[in-house]
C-alpha cells in the first residue's frame, strides 16, 4: 500500500508498527458554532491533525491494534475515512473529558457530531471500519478477534476513498500514537454491523 499524507507529520515504521507523531493542539473537528462556559467540553474547529492514508476504492476492511499514553484530554489513535474537509468520518480511542478511556466516534457532514462509545479499561484496542457502498460501520475490539460495533452510519466518500491513520492531540502537547498489525482487505462484509 502507498500512503499520502493530509498535514504531514514523522512517522516511523517498524517490526509491524506504525508510528505517528501527534503535533500539539491538532484535531479533526467542524464546530457548529457551539461554545462551553468552561472547560474543554466543546473541541474547537481543527482540520490539522496529522492523517496518513491511501485511497481505497469500494468496499473494504481495515483492522489496526492501538495505543498511546493517554496524558492529555481528546489525545486520540484513530482511523478515518475521507472525502474532503467537510466530510469525513473518525473511530478514537481516546482520552475524554470525563478522564476515561473510550471507544469514540465523530460523523462530519458540514459540521461534526461526536459520540462517546464505551469505557475501556486497556492500554490497547483494536479499531475496525466497514465499508459497503455508501454504508459505513465502526468496530471494537480487545482481542483482535471479536468485534462489536460503535457506530454504523452513511457517508457520500466517493466511489475511491481516502482510507488510514489519525493522530490527534486537541488542547495538549502532543506525543507518539502506534498502529501495529494494519491490514486493508478489499472485501464486501455480509453483515456490516457484525463487522463481517
């Protein structure tokens, strides 16, 4: 596979593991306009984070293993399917403003939603997306093996699509995100919400 990036950052690739560099203060987020008195509870409009992708045409499934250090709230290891600034889609494992650990996923069309999915007590999950025509599912996973579905929805992505890795950190510092064991298969799903 040949990767592109969106706002290039370092990566490092090795033994299986991909290695992203997350800048500080870089999110994919549309903001509605909606503002917070206090705290961190509405993200702000970014569209900097670092995205490493190649494009995929039809259906497909891509399954990545990931983790980072969880230090600061909104760092996130996620994946993404993308068709331009104003239309993508995101699955995170990410460090939320309620200081957990959690399955989390953002639909963007104009403007973004956000969802938080289950707590995880883990240090490390596996991502999957699903994609069947204009139909899309998000998956969970501890074990690599069995999958549970966050989030199924439909995006306009265009007939090949831009496909891969997200590294995001929204108010910190920024740090490392690692991928091991990415795997894209060109393949169509029987049950897209099983996620096989």
């Amino acid at each position: 596979m040949e990767f592109q990036w969106i706002n290039e950052s370092t990566v490092t690739e090795r033994d299986g593991m991909i290695s992203i560099l997350a800048p500080e203060h870089t999110d994919f987020f549309c903001n509605s306009g909606a503002e917070a008195e206090e705290g961190d509870a509405v993200p702000d409009s970014l569209c900097n984070a670092p995205f490493y992708y190649t494009e995929v045409e039809g259906d497909f499934v891509l399954r990545v293993k990931v983790s980072h250090d969880f230090k600061q709230t909104y760092d996130s290891c996620s994946i993404m399917v993308f068709k331009d600034l104003t239309h993508w889609a995101k699955a995170c494992f990410e460090l939320t403003d309620f200081g957990t650990r959690a399955m989390v996923s953002v639909v963007t069309k104009d403007v973004s939603d956000d969802a938080n999915g289950p707590n995880v007590d883990a240090d490390a999950v596996w991502l999957q997306m699903c994609r069947k025509g204009d139909a899309f599912a998000f998956h969970y996973s501890l074990d690599g093996e069995h999958f549970y579905m966050m989030r199924f929805f439909t995006l306009d992505a265009g007939k090949v699509a831009k496909v891969g890795l997200l590294a995001q950190a929204p108010t910190g510092e920024g740090g490392e995100r690692r991928y091991e064991h990415l795997s894209i298969e060109h393949r169509t799903v029987a049950n897209i919400r099983m996620g096989e």
